[in-house]
C-alpha cells in the first residue's frame, strides 16, 4: 500500500524536472532489489480488488457482509448442530417463552422455535439467491439481448419490460401461487419424491419472473452506451464474433450495476417470499419458513408474542444486512465515487 | 398535448388487453374444474354435467371464453360471486372506499414525513440529523410491514392497550374509525415514508449542487428563497413522479396491512378470494389493479411532462 502511495506521489514530481528522475530511478532500483513479490502483488490490483478495498472501508456493508454470512452458515448447518426435531409435538409445553432448554421458546403445538427457525431460513434465504438469480439472469439475458441488437427485436422486448412492469405484482403472485401450488407439488413429489420442491421451485420462478424488468433496464442502457465506445469497435474490427462482443467485451463492463441489483434483489425476494407464506399462500403450513411462523403466530400475539417477534427480528436482520451490503457494493462499484 | 395524450391512452389500452389476456389465460390454463363440486352428487349424472359444461360454456375454446369476458366485462358485468352469492361488482365497489381511505391517508402521512426529512437532510448533508434520518430510512425500507404490523398491534393494543386491533366496520362517529384506522395507516405510512426520504434526499442532493442554485446564492438571495423556490421545485418533479408510480406498491402493502388489521376493504376481498377459489372476484380485482397501475403510469409521465418543460411530449 505504501509503496503504491510512494509511487503515485513520485509520479507528478517526476515530470517537473531531469533531478527528480534521479531518485524516482533510485527507487525503482530499490523495489526490484527488494524482491519480485511486492511488485507482482501490486500489478495484479484489478478492478474487483479495488472494488473490494473500496468495500472494507464501508463498515456497515462490512458488518452486514458479516452478519450475512453467518446467518447462511448458521442455517444451513445448524440443525446438524442443534438437532432438535422441527415437527416434535408435546402439548405439554406449548407456548413457552425463550428459556436455557428452548433458546427461541416453542410454538402453539410445542414445537422447538430454535429448530424451526433455523430449518425455515434456510429455505428463506435459499428462496432469496435462487429467485434474485432466476431475475438477475431473465434480466440480463433481455436486457442485453435488446441493447445489443436494437431494432425490432429491442423495441419488442422492450415494449414486454412495460407490459410486465404494469402487472399488478402482488395479486398476480398470490394467484399463481394459489392456483398452481398443489398441481407443482404433485408433479415434483412423483418425480423427486421431495415434498417441498415443487413449492420452491414455483415461489422462485414466480418471483423472478415478475421482478427482471429492472435489470433489463438496466441492462438495456448500459449495452446502448458501451456498444458505442472504441473498445467494442476495436473489438469488431479484429474480428470479433457476435457472443464474443456480448460475453468477453460489454457484459464485463456493465456487471456492477447488475451486481447491486442482485444483491438488493436477494433482501426484496425474502421479503416476498414472507409476504406470501404471512398470507398463508406460500410453503405448506407443515414446512417452517420465517413467513410461515408469521402467519401461525399473528392471531395469538397476545398469547405467545415471542412467537411473532423472533421469525420477524430474522427477517428484518437478514434483509438488513442484504441492504447494508447492497449500499457498500454499490458505492465500491461506482467509479465517480472512488477515492 | 393533445396528440401525446391520445398516443399514451392508445398504449395504455394496447397494454391493459395483453394484461387481461395473461390473467385470462392463467386463471383459465389453472388446473382444477369449477364444477368439481358436482363430482362426488350422486343426482348429478355424467351426462348432465356435461351438458352444464356446455351450457356455462366451460367447453368453449379458450379465446371465445376471453372474448366473452371481455364483453361482459366492459357492460360492468362482472359476474357472480362464488362466496357472496352476489354481483360481484357491487361486492367490490362496497369495499373500495376503506381500502381508498387507508392508501390515500398513508400516502398522504409518507409524504408529509418524507420531503421536509428528505430536504434538510440533504442541505445538511452528512450532519447528525442527515445520519440519523438516512440511518432510520434505511431500517424502515429493510422492515416488512407484515413485522411492523404485528408490532403494532403487540405494542399499543396488547400492551398499553390504547387502540382496538381489528377493524369494526360498525364503528360510527369519527373519534371511533381514528382509533381504528390510526395503526394501518401509520404501518403504511411510515413503510413508504421511509422509501421516499431516500428518494427525496438524492433528488435534493442533485439540484443543490447545480450551477443555478450556487448563482441564486452568489446574487444575495435568503438562504430560505434559494431552497424553496430555485432548489426544491426543480428536485421535486421527479418526486412527484415517483409517488404516482408508488401507488400501486401501496396497494400491495395494504394487502397485507388489511389483512393484519383485518380492515375490510379490497386487499382482504383479495386474500378471502383467493382462499375461497371466487374465481370471478380475483379476476376482478386483479385486473382492477392492472387498470390502477397503468393508469397512475400515463399520470407520472404527463405530470413529469407538464412539470419539467424540457420534456418534450410527442
């Protein structure tokens, strides 16, 4: 780090006058002598490096990264760790508050909360990343698909981005969901033998479907400028084809705002994922997802608040943090913010 | 003028028939029989359900089933509730002016709260006030408001017990409907507020620094004249446009406020519709949305135009 401070400070000093060569020359001499590594180290600093050391200053993105993670960890292993039962049903202990036996308490049929809460984010956050992709991905592929060949084919598409943008969102998720959840389940369960397949794969391809528009916008724009600059016509002129133009020259350069609006995806898709399962529309009412543990608890909050407050604390946590990391990524990925 | 809004309404009703054909086609592609009922009567043969089918025209191919629909739906028939028994449309227009009372009202409180914080925390930049608003923004556009809801509820109904938590239509006087309306319209209030300060703020952000706000500074004027007139006015045109094109985001969110506060307007219609399988009120409903959404659309792009004469309509 010093060295790159060192360097860039010789640099304007350098152009003043032929003394000052002498020992920027000095210098020079001395970092070979001092070993290739350091060298080697400091020419590899690529753009996701910066991006990346832009991101560190940024201490809530950073503790949102943290927290993040360590809620995916933690959910995904951590009924190997706690392996209570998620369905173990005693009526003698219903309802009971967080204690040292039962961290998180258990629920109206005295369930173990801890247990399901940990089973259920798994399924949140899994629901989050697949549907933030399945968009990112429907978003991106139309979005640059209209951007690089114009034309008809960008003035059809696009006028498809409006069209589904004027969908109303929420009625529409609640009724596919509805119509089609049990006949989706069937078809996995025959096949897989899985009994919540067919569920995550409808909630997933449903909220990504209804929420790509923005990024082929996005996208779209980003294409129609970079398709203009030198690189892409130098890039032509050599001979490039139609998918190397696409994949190896503009994607590259447009994946920031692309990474942002996946990350804040992510936090949204959890959001409507709970959304559903709060109105009883998502994963069956036997499978725990944090929006499902809403909904059981919402008509017996006078009874049993805890039961409410933790599922809800999980999903405010985790979105949070997706945020918090969004808002850093979007600040180390912005080239006029870069310090 | 003229000509822009005619094009807008010609692409707006284009738009709106693609819309009424997906929904169609889901709800009429979706598997199970609306006369599955039937099934398991022993007095109803397979012949005459058959023959009903053909009566209630179940068997047609689906675009003439579209076609009729449309037709019917254009007259203001919008058929039978399969729960109330009744119109469906006087079933929905009596739910309509709760749910337009709570969205309109929550609209209202967000921007309220949103451009006086959204502005000072822009001119103060990076001062205490600006962290604190931008830090309490940021954790409201992070909570849901079916949380947020049930917060509520625990806090003032369950345990100070100031507020009932569910909505009694029968309640008269206004003193009565404040008490009962005051939760779900500051759950949602506050949920678009905390969007919109955002929102706000970097519009602000981004006029402050303009040439012609530093030459409204540099001739004399009050500093209170240079954040009105020459600062607020220009950074507002996209606010504005932003809070029409919210409205529809709103309904969504009093889907879900209704339904916590079981306040008996269009949002709960939905949920019960759908729990119920009242094919016709969904359908309703839901296109009733679509036509909300594109027609705040047109109204964010003619107002963006009228406010902003360097938009050229055309």
């Amino acid at each position: 780090m010093s060295e790159i401070t060192r360097d860039a400070g010789a640099n304007p000093l350098g152009g003043r006058g032929a003394a000052s060569v002498v020992p920027s020359a000095e210098r020079d001499a001395d970092g070979l002598a001092s070993g290739k590594l350091g060298r080697v180290t400091r020419k590899q600093r690529s753009l996701w490096g910066n991006a990346w050391r832009q991101f560190r200053h940024h201490k809530l993105a950073m503790a949102g990264l943290v927290l993040f993670v360590l809620f995916v960890v933690v959910t995904f292993i951590g009924n190997a760790i706690y392996p209570r039962e998620i369905d173990a049903i005693d009526f003698l202990r219903t309802d009971a508050p967080p204690s040292l036996d039962f961290p998180f308490g258990t629920d109206a049929l005295g369930q173990d909360m801890l247990a399901r809460a940990l089973w259920g984010g798994r399924i949140s956050i899994a629901v989050g990343l697949v549907a933030a992709l399945v968009s990112i991905t429907l978003g991106t592929a139309i979005g640059a698909l209209a951007g690089f060949f114009g034309g008809p084919a960008d003035s059809l598409l696009m006028r498809l981005t409006d069209m589904f943008l004027a969908l109303p969102q929420l009625p529409l998720l609640l009724m596919i969901t509805y119509l089609f959840r049990e006949s989706v389940n069937r078809f996995f369960e025959e096949r897989t033998g899985s009994d919540i397949l067919g569920t995550f794969v409808l909630i997933v391809v449903v909220i990504g479907a209804l929420n790509w528009m923005p990024t082929a916008r996005l996208v779209r724009a980003s294409f129609l400028s970079m398709k203009e600059k030198e690189f892409v016509e130098a890039a032509t002129s050599i001979g490039a084809t139609r998918s190397a133009l696409i994949f190896k020259h503009i994607l590259p350069n447009v994946m920031s705002p692309i990474i942002v609006a996946a990350t804040l995806g992510v936090g949204a898709a959890i959001i409507t994922e709970s959304t559903l399962s709060f109105l009883g529309l998502g994963f069956p009412s036997d499978i725990p997802t944090w929006g499902s543990m809403l909904f059981d608890a919402k008509d017996r909050i006078e009874l049993a608040p805890h039961e409410a407050i933790i599922p809800g604390m999980l999903i405010f946590l985790t979105v949070l943090s997706i945020n918090y990391v969004g808002d850093g990524l979007r600040d180390a990925l912005d080239p006029r913010k870069t310090q | 003028m003229g000509r822009y809004l005619i094009r807008r309404a010609l692409i707006s009703a284009v738009t709106l028939l693609a819309i009424s054909m997906v929904v169609f086609s889901i709800l009429a592609l979706a598997p199970g029989d609306p006369l599955a009922g039937f099934a398991t009567n022993p007095n109803v043969t397979p012949e005459l359900r058959e023959r009903l089918r053909d009566q209630l025209g179940i068997n047609d191919p689906i675009h003439i089933r579209y076609v009729k629909w449309g037709r019917e739906y254009l007259q203001g028939n919008w058929g039978q509730s399969f729960q109330t028994k009744g119109p469906v449309r006087d079933y929905i227009v009596g739910r309509v002016p709760v749910t337009l009372i709570v969205i309109g009202s929550s609209l209202l409180l967000s921007v309220v709260i949103a451009i006086p914080i959204g502005v000072i925390s822009a001119i103060k930049q990076y001062s205490a006030f600006d962290q604190i608003s931008t830090t309490f923004a940021f954790l409201g556009f992070s909570l849901p408001t079916f949380f947020t809801g049930l917060l509520a509820i625990l806090l003032f109904s369950v345990k100070l017990d100031w507020l009932p938590f569910v909505y009694d239509s029968q309640v008269n006087g206004f003193w009565g409907n404040f008490k009962q309306s005051i939760m779900p319209i500051c759950v949602l209030g506050l949920a678009g507020a905390a969007q919109l300060t955002r929102f706000v703020r970097a519009s602000m952000l981004e006029t402050i620094n303009q040439d012609y706000v530093r030459t409204a500074r540099a001739k004399g004027l009050r500093e209170k004249t240079v954040v009105l007139f020459h600062a607020m006015r220009n950074a507002m045109i996209p606010v504005v446009t932003i809070i029409a094109l919210q409205i529809p985001t709103i309904f969504g969110g009093a889907v879900v406020t209704e339904q916590i506060f079981r306040v008996p307007g269009i949002g709960s219609a939905l949920i019960s519709a759908i729990g119920g399988a009242d094919t016709p009120v969904v359908m309703a409903i839901t296109f009733g949305v679509a036509i909300l959404v594109v027609l705040f659309n047109v109204i964010a792009d003619v107002l963006y135009a009228v406010l902003d004469p360097r938009i050229k309509m055309g």
